[in-house]
C-alpha cells in the first residue's frame, strides 16, 4: 500500500478536509475517500522519504491510549460502532494514527469484524491489543476490553516513565561533566602550554598527554567525527539484529545496579498482561504467548515460551515456570495459590501490583544510590583537571620563587 496526500470537501459538513489515506492507486484513494462522504479536490502520492516528517508523525502511546479511551466511552455509551469510529476520526489530531483510523471505518463499514481492521495496521496494535478486541468482541464486552487495554497502556507508560527518569538525573550529570571537561582541554589547558612555552619550561606529563589528545582533536576533528559516526551507525545496526537484540536485552538484565529495576520491570508486565489476556477469556496458551512477546524482551520471552511448552505437555504453570531464567521467584509462588484457589488471573494482577511497588521503591533507591557514584566520577575528572592545570602553575611559581 501507498500512503497518498488529499484534499477533500466533506460533504455532510461542507468544510475542506486534509488529511492521508492508504491505498494501492490513485483511483482507489478516491474511491475510499467517496465512501466516507469526502470529495476529492486533489490527491498525491505522499513523500514516503521525509525522515522529519516520519518522527513528527509518528504514533505515540499517548494517542493510542487517548484513541482507545474515546472509543470505549463511544461504545459503552450505546453509539453503534461505526458511528464511534467516526466520532473518534474527527477529534484524532496525529495525522498518521488519522490515516490508520480512516482505514479501519472503511474496513468495518465493508464488513469486517473491528479485529480484522486493527489487525491491517500490526505496526500500531500489537498482538495484545487485537486479542483482547477478539475476545470483546466475541463476549459483546468490547467497550470493557478497549477499557482494559487503555489501563494496561497508561499502567505501562507510568511505569517507563518512572524509569526514564531514574536515568535522566546521571545521564545530564555525564554530559555536563564533559562539557566542563571539554571546555578545560580545549580553552585552559593550551594557555598553559603557551606560558610553559614561552619560558623554555618542559610541561608535566599529565598535561603533555592532555594538550596532545586536544591538539589531535583540533587537528583531525573531521576523522573523529567520522569514525564516531561510523561506530554510532554501525553500533545501532547491530543492535537491530538478532545478536544485538540479544545482547542489548541481555545486558539490561545483568547490568549492576539497574538489573533488580528491569528484572522486576518485566515481570510486572508479564503478570499484568497475562492476567488481562485470562480474565478477557484468552486460552492459557496463547496467553503465554502474547504475554511473552508484550514483555518487550527475548531473554525473559524464551523463558516463557519454554514454559508454555511444558504447560502443553501436560504440567502445571507454577511447575513449568518455577525454575526458567530469569523468572523471580515471587511468581510461580504466587501462580501456584491461584491455580490452587482458581484465581489464577487475580493472583497475577496482585503479583504484577506487588512489583509494580518495588520498582517504584527501587528506583527511589537507585536515584539515592547514584549521586555517590556521581561525585565519585566527578572528584576523578576534577582530580585529572586540578593536575593538568595547577601543577605547572605551582611548578612555575616554585621556579620563579628559587
């Protein structure tokens, strides 16, 4: 499919309409657009190129969680279903998740179940999202459904959130201490050096190896440049391989300090997914399934899937999962009492609370844990400074005063 440009007259309101819509040709764009009652004034072929205007437009979670809570109200409220769709289309602002939300009215008016029109756009709404549509719509609770996944992305956002912002505090703390570092080097140090020159003195060797690093830098600036470049653009294309996927999960897993945060991160979202997936009705199965993909990591997600296998052989969840990596313990015990009690999706959803609390008490720890570290860092590039830069001065000052 081809993503085209128009400009349409709405019909019923008689307002000009731009917007994007998706399709094979030209001809077919226009015929989409004639269904929904918009008149086409002009239609091109959208610059598929732009890198700009891609991550301008681009779907964030927030407007998927503001686009699925419109829709669960529109529904619960009694509105028929494509007449929600609508309503959701003309208050949609993100012109791409517009783009999306024109395409699955034009497919549900065609005949299509919702889940077959989600299911078109995979890029937007993952397997999670279209099996709990699945299951609303085969139970006649999909208003319900569309409310539970709009509570596991708003659970999920607040969680990441969290974490970004445990990591934000050291992240800006390096860069000012480069920055400072970089000022020092390249401004403080070689007036030093022209001092030490013009009075025939010999520099002290941490400064010799300071002024030599700036002057490389300000000599071959355009080779440091591009060698960065190339490691950068090589580094990122390997971390979209399976080997990096692989290793980038892997090491936030065992990183110190932050692996306890991801660990319990991962379950938390484990449980909560899988109890949404149980409680909507989904088979344990294919619960495990999408659950481990949710999950957003391959380490944690193979565990889950040999588990499933286990579970398809006949054995127990809390004995399939009991002893898999990079499982915590917390959570075969706790799958062990609900398969016991027959609350197995109740007891998840309390387990994915009780991580959930953790990682908030973790992350507290881990931003009061950080600022040593910091200083530590900060009194080493201090330390290095104060030796390239006060000791020729005090060398010069003892060489004057004899």
């Amino acid at each position: 499919m081809q993503t085209f440009v128009y400009q349409a007259r709405d019909s019923k309101t008689n307002k000009t309409v731009k917007s994007t819509v998706k399709a094979d040709t030209e001809q077919e764009a226009g015929r989409l657009l004639l269904a929904q009652g918009l008149i086409p004034s002009s239609i091109k072929l959208a610059d598929q190129n732009s890198i700009i205007k891609n991550i301008l437009n681009r779907i964030s979670s927030k407007d998927k969680l503001v686009f699925t809570r419109q829709l669960s109200t529109l529904i619960g409220a009694g509105l028929p279903l494509a007449q929600s769709l609508h309503t959701v289309y003309e208050q949609t602002q993100n012109q791409k998740l517009k783009t999306v939300v024109l395409d699955i009215v034009t497919s549900v008016e065609s005949g299509k179940t919702l889940a077959e029109s989600f299911g078109k756009h995979p890029k937007v709404f993952d397997k999670l999202y279209l099996s709990l549509i699945t299951a609303g719509e085969a139970s006649g609770t999909l208003d319900v459904a569309l409310q539970r996944i709009a509570n596991q992305q708003e659970k999920d956002a607040a969680m990441m959130s969290k974490i970004r912002g445990a990591l934000t505090y050291p992240l800006i703390v390096l860069i000012v201490i480069n920055l400072v570092l970089g000022f020092m080097m390249f401004m403080v140090v070689p007036q030093v050096e022209n001092l030490y020159g013009d009075m025939n003195r010999t520099l002290p060797v941490i400064t010799q190896v300071m002024v030599g690093f700036a002057n490389f830098v300000k000599s071959y600036w355009w080779l440091v440049i591009a060698i960065l470049g190339v490691v950068i653009f090589f580094f990122s294309r390997y971390l979209q391989t399976k080997g990096g996927i692989r290793f980038k999960d892997g090491f936030k897993l065992n990183v110190p300090l932050f692996k306890g945060m991801f660990r319990k991160l991962y379950m938390a979202r484990f449980m909560r997914t899988a109890a949404l997936l149980l409680d909507t009705g989904v088979a344990m199965l294919d619960a495990l399934a999408i659950s481990g993909e949710a999950v957003n990591n391959v380490l944690v997600a193979e565990s889950i899937n040999r588990a499933a296998k286990r579970v398809k052989g006949g054995k127990a969840l809390s004995v399939s999962i009991k002893d898999q990596d990079y499982i915590l313990p917390l959570v075969p015990q706790m799958i062990n009492i609900g398969e016991q009690s027959g609350q197995i999706s109740k007891l998840m959803d309390k387990t994915a609370n009780v991580y959930e609390g953790e990682l908030d008490e973790q992350i507290k720890a881990i931003s009061t844990a950080i600022e040593p570290v910091l200083m530590v860092i900060l009194a080493i590039v201090a330390g290095a400074m104060v030796g390239a830069i006060l000791l020729p001065i005090y060398g010069l000052v003892n060489g004057v005063q004899v």
